[in-house]
C-alpha cells in the first residue's frame, strides 16, 4: 500500500517571543489557571459545619455525628446537632449557628446551602 501525506496531521507551532516553550512538564506561570474539576467530598462539609456551629459563643455540638450532609449539584442541605449552654436563648442561639455555619459552608466549598436542620439535643450547664 502507498503512502500517503496529508495535511490533516497538526504540525508543531512554531515558538515566538510571545509564546516560550514550555517542557511537557513545567508548571504554567502564576497567572494560569490550568481549569479541571474540584470535587469536595461530604464529610469534608460536615467537618467545616461542626467546626463553625461550635465557634458560635454558647454552643457545643453532640459527639457522634454531629452534622449530616446531602448534596444535590451545587446545593447543600445540612442536619446539625448541637446542644445549647443553659440558660443561653435556644431559638436565638440556632439562629446563629445556622447563619454561621451558612457563610463558613459557602466559603469554604463555593455550593450554596440551601437548608439547615438544626436538632438540640442537650442543654448544658
């Protein structure tokens, strides 16, 4: 059979100043963002909503499991259980935590919360 040449092969570019070469494995220049996916897994949330519902002044979260995670695209729908130092305000307290744990979730991950369940589950001395 003949060889045959065609045009439909790329051919390398030719370098300008504009464009140095890079080796196959040197990392782009700062500015470059090299795109791809970031996945963040739902125990990773959990652990970020316990630790921002437990920063909230009066506030300690239950010791197994304190926060639930589902993730449905970009949305995020959190199950907390926190327990509430006595005489501390329960409504008001859950108010804070869920504001709380809303901006430090949204922050961290980019997802948007959709809905926080909050659980008291103790008062504390």
């Amino acid at each position: 059979m003949a060889h045959v040449q065609t045009d439909t092969v790329p051919r390398p570019r030719a370098e300008t100043a504009e464009t140095p070469h890079r080796g196959r494995h040197e990392r782009p220049s700062a500015g470059h963002d090299p795109g791809g996916r970031v996945d963040v897994v739902p125990t990773v949330i959990e652990k970020a909503a316990a630790c921002a519902a437990r920063e909230v002044p009066g506030v300690g979260t239950a010791r197994h499991r304190a926060a639930r995670v589902r993730v449905s695209g970009q949305a995020v729908l959190l199950s907390l259980r926190i327990g509430v130092r006595y005489p501390e305000p329960v409504r008001a307290t859950a108010a804070l935590v869920r504001e709380s744990v809303r901006s430090r979730v949204e922050d961290l991950t980019g997802s948007r919360v959709h809905h926080i369940d909050i659980e008291i589950v103790e008062m504390v001395r």
